[in-house]
C-alpha cells in the first residue's frame, strides 16, 4: 500500500490525552487515527450498501398483492 504524509492540527491537550492513551494501549496516534478514519469509512460504506439493497427491493414491488383492507380480522386472527 501506498502511504502518504498529511498534516493534522489538534488542540494540545488532545493530543497529550491521544499520546497517553497510545501508550498505554502500545500503539500509536498514527495508527488510532487510521483506524478511526477506517471505522468511519466502513460504516458509511456499510449503511449505503443496507440502503442500496433497501431500495432495490422496494423497487421490487411489495409480496403481498392483496389490499390489507380486503382481509377480514378473523382470517387474521384464526382460533384454534
């Protein structure tokens, strides 16, 4: 993979709180933040493939062709 160099700018006392936490989870910031963007970008990968696949069967058209008003409650609720 190519990597490349990119300049962030963070407030001081959150990058202190990153370095720290870095430390004591043996890693890096570079690597937090990596994995952070990565997160970020599978989710929103993730949610357009749900809507993606959402839409594609509601252009499908619905199951049922029935109109709902046409069923009478006690079809719908059958004792036994």
């Amino acid at each position: 993979m190519d990597n490349r160099n990119i300049t962030f700018s963070f407030p001081a006392d959150l990058v202190r709180q990153a370095k720290i936490y870095a430390a004591e989870h043996d890693t890096t910031i570079n690597s937090l933040v990596r994995e952070l963007l990565q997160e970020k970008l599978n989710r929103e990968r993730r949610t357009r493939m749900a809507s993606n696949r959402l839409l594609a069967l509601a252009d499908r058209g619905p199951y049922f062709a029935a109109d709902p008003r046409s069923i009478r409650r006690d079809e719908l609720h059958e004792r036994r």
